[in-house]
C-alpha cells in the first residue's frame, strides 16, 4: 500500500470519526436534556399502572427505570467529557449506547407486555399507546444515529406487532373481529412511525451537513484572516524601517542643512516629506490594528490629570492646526479631574480628534477643547465649525478604512483607520466615543471615561500601575 493511500485512508478514518464523536454529543445532549420530561412520562404511566392494573408491576417497573436511566446518563456524562479524538473509544462508547438503547428499550417492552398479559385478549389501547409514544419520541429524539434508532424502532415496532398477533392466534378470532382491526391498525401507526422517523433523520442528516460547511468555511476564514493578518504586520515593520530612513533624509534635506534647495526641488521636497509622514501614519495604524486583533496591544494604566493630558495633546497637534489656518484654543478645565488611563494612547485618540476637527474646519476657524464632569465619569470634546457631520454615518464613522469623506475629490487625507483605533482605545479604557452635530456649524466630538475615583477606589490608596494587554475580540 502506497505511503499516499495509507494517508488518504487515514484522513478518511479521522473524519468519519469526528463525525461519529458529533453525532454522539448531539444524542447525549438531548438525551441529558430530556431527562425529566421523559421521568414525567414514565410517572404518568407507572401511576396508570398501579392504580389500575398492578402496584407490584408498577414498582418493578420503576426500579428497571431507575437503572437504566443511571446506566445512560453515565454513558452520557462519558460522551460529553470526551474530546473525540480517539476512534477505539469512539467504538467503545458507541457500543455502551446500543447496550443502554436495549435497556431503555426493554423495560418499556416490559411494562407494555406485563399489562397486555394483566388484560387478557382484548384491543389494548392503553399498551399500544405507550408503545406508539415511545416510538414517536424516538424518531424525534433518537435520530442522531441511525444504528440506535433502528435498534429502538425493531424492538417496538416487533412489540407492536407481536401484541395483536398474540391476540389473534391465541384466541383464534375470526376476521371480523376487532382483534384483526387492531392488528391492521396497528401496521399502519407502524409504517407511521418509520416514516416521520424518515423525515427527522433526513432533516437532521441536512442540519448536520450544513454545519459543518459552516464549520469548514468558519476554519478556512480564520486560517485566512490569520495569514492576512500575519502578512500585513510583517509588510508594515518591513516598510516602516526604510521609510523612517527616507523622510529623515527627506527632512534633513528639506531642512536646508545639506544645502540651499532650488525653488522647484525645494517643492519636490516638501510632497516627497508629506507623503512619507502619510505613509507612515498609515503603517503605524495598520500595526495597532493588527496588535488588536491579535491581542497584542499593551496599555500602561495610571492616574492621570486631565489638565495636563489636554495641555500635551494641544501642544503636539499646534503646528498641524496652525498649517491649515485653524486655533486649537483650551478651555480651562477643573484641576480636580482624574481619570485611570494610558497617557500615550489617550494621546492618540485626542490627536485623532483634534487633527480631523483641524481638517474639516475652515481657516481661519477656530476649535475649542473642554474637560467637564459628565455623570460620574469625565466628558472631553473637541468642537469646530466646519463642514458638519450627519449623525446618521454614526457606525460608518468608527468603521475600518472609513472616511468622513469618502468622495473620489476629496481633499483631506487619511487612513480612514483613526477613528476605528480610538474607538477600541476607549473601549479598552472602559470609555466610550462618540459625535453630535452641533446646533450650528460644525460637529463635536467627544470622549467619555470613567472618573478616577469610579475605576480605582479609593483615590488614596496605592495606585495600581501596570502594563495589561487586550484581547481581541
């Protein structure tokens, strides 16, 4: 046998496997949560029983239950615990079903025979319908595997039989009797019975297939994303080094260091130098991107003061306000104002804030940043008087790769990834992000995060610090 058979073989083996493990915790999982309507059940008849029949009867019927009842639910409680990797166990646990099937099976069997021969020839309604009952949620209920339904459904369907031929041929009636009319009724609630058992296990056959479809595509898509992700985060750290050298030679020769640069390659320059620190910008989102999705994005949390943190966010984003004519202008804010965040990336997320306001502003405008109590948490916004934003782009706003103009002659560039990393910035702060439109020109928007003495009780007491990383969702 060739090495490539024996792996196909093999391959085949391990499939049909995991398909066997499946269907055997599917019919575990209803058989444990059937369990006390099937005792329902049984008490219903085992009260019938003894009442009007046998208590001796009813009682040695409860207790041949009882066992098997234990009997299937430590099969049970063996199928659901089992990782399904084994096909020698796979058998095992198959072959102890078809034994607590018999068992079920059996005592039912038992019980249905016992008041047959308690009434004597006669129809036995009351035998035939606990047999037709069983029959019924077996075809419901026992579909998972064939071989344990056609096991179940030979012995009532034998039983079924078997009742109303006894009958005849010990009382040797006559084919005007009713004990023919039952027997002829009897085959058809039988062919009954093996029909809708048809029908539950084509439709679960069909349900089964098209989850593990789902299941294939479900591996496959992760298996691609998980290589989409892995490429992009290799290209971005293999560009981002060569471009860091390109715009610091850029700069440094558009500095005038090197040399007074001509009119025209002193304009050359200055594309070559916005480009690069676009390009940049857009490799440093794809990289926080995918430390989010991997789970990999670190967060320093500390006390912080809101003063402060506004105060370096203006700072770094003035001379990118000031290119495009527009004041970022402060709004004195409440020293007392605390929050428990990451100084750097909160940063990041004003710096989205304040640099869209700065693009979507006209010159000459002006942008006004305040900190204010909003309920028991601490409110920033960052308002300007620009174009306007419709609240109805909400989603579309904080989606990947969108931009607040998305038109093919829009002016103002971006990644269109900002707003997304804010967004999951601020839910790793147990904050939130969010716009409105202003009552006139313009949008406002604004964070919100947890005050200081909400996240960390009590405000004196030693600060936890430290470095915790986000999951990806």
């Amino acid at each position: 046998m060739t090495s490539a058979t024996e792996q196909s073989l093999r391959g085949l083996a391990t499939k049909n496997t995991f398909v066997l493990t499946r269907q055997m915790k599917d019919y575990a999982t209803v058989g444990m949560n059937l369990v006390w309507q099937r005792q329902m059940i049984f008490g219903a008849a085992l009260v019938l029983a003894g009442f009007y029949y046998s208590v001796a009867l009813a009682l040695t019927t409860a207790v041949l239950i009882g066992l098997s009842e234990i009997y299937d639910f430590i099969v049970f409680r063996k199928i659901l615990a089992w990782k399904g990797r084994d096909p020698r166990i796979a058998r095992r646990l198959l072959y102890q079903l078809y034994v607590g099937t018999v068992l079920s099976a059996s005592v039912i069997v038992f019980y249905a025979i016992s008041i047959v021969v308690w009434q004597g020839p006669t129809t036995h309604f009351m035998s035939l319908f606990f047999l037709f009952a069983a029959a019924l949620f077996a075809a419901m209920n026992n579909h998972h595997l064939l071989p344990v339904l056609m096991i179940r459904l030979a012995i009532y369907g034998a039983t079924f039989v078997f009742i109303p031929v006894w009958d005849v041929v010990s009382t040797a009636a006559p084919i005007h009797s009713e004990l023919w009319a039952q027997l002829f009724t009897s085959l058809f609630v039988l062919y009954f019975i093996i029909d809708c058992s048809r029908i539950y296990l084509n439709f679960y056959r069909t349900s089964f297939n098209q989850m593990e479809a789902l299941r294939v595509e479900h591996r496959k898509t992760k298996a691609a994303f998980k290589a989409k992700s892995e490429f992009l985060s290799t290209m971005s750290h293999e560009l981002r080094t060569p471009l860091t050298s390109i715009k610091g030679s850029v700069d440094l020769a558009f500095s005038g260091r090197l040399g007074e640069l001509p009119e025209k390659a002193a304009q050359v320059m200055g594309i070559a130098q916005r480009n690069c620190a676009r390009l940049i910008t857009l490799i440093d989102d794809i990289l926080d991107l995918q430390k989010f999705e991997s789970g990999k994005m670190n967060f320093f949390f500390e006390k912080l003061a809101i003063g402060p943190l506004l105060d370096d966010a203006i700072e770094v984003n003035q001379p990118y306000s000031a290119r495009l004519g527009v004041t970022l202008r402060l709004v004195p804010s409440d020293p007392a104002l605390f929050v428990r965040g990451d100084h750097a990336r909160l940063g990041q997320v004003l710096a989205n804030m304040l640099s869209n306001a700065a693009k979507f502003s006209h010159k000459g405008d002006e942008v006004v940043v305040t900190a204010n109590r909003h309920g028991a948490g601490v409110r920033i916004s960052v308002a300007d008087a620009g174009v306007g934003l419709s609240e109805s782009n909400h989603e579309k706003v904080f989606d990947r790769f969108s931009q607040l103009d998305a038109s093919d002659t829009r002016k103002i560039g971006g990644t269109g990834l900002g707003l997304n990393i804010s967004k999951q910035i601020m839910e790793a702060h147990n904050g939130t992000i969010g716009y409105a439109k202003n009552d006139g020109p313009g949008t406002t928007f604004f964070v919100d995060l947890p005050n200081f003495l909400e996240a960390i009780a009590p405000i004196d007491s030693d600060i936890p610090i430290g470095t915790i990383a986000i999951a990806a969702e």
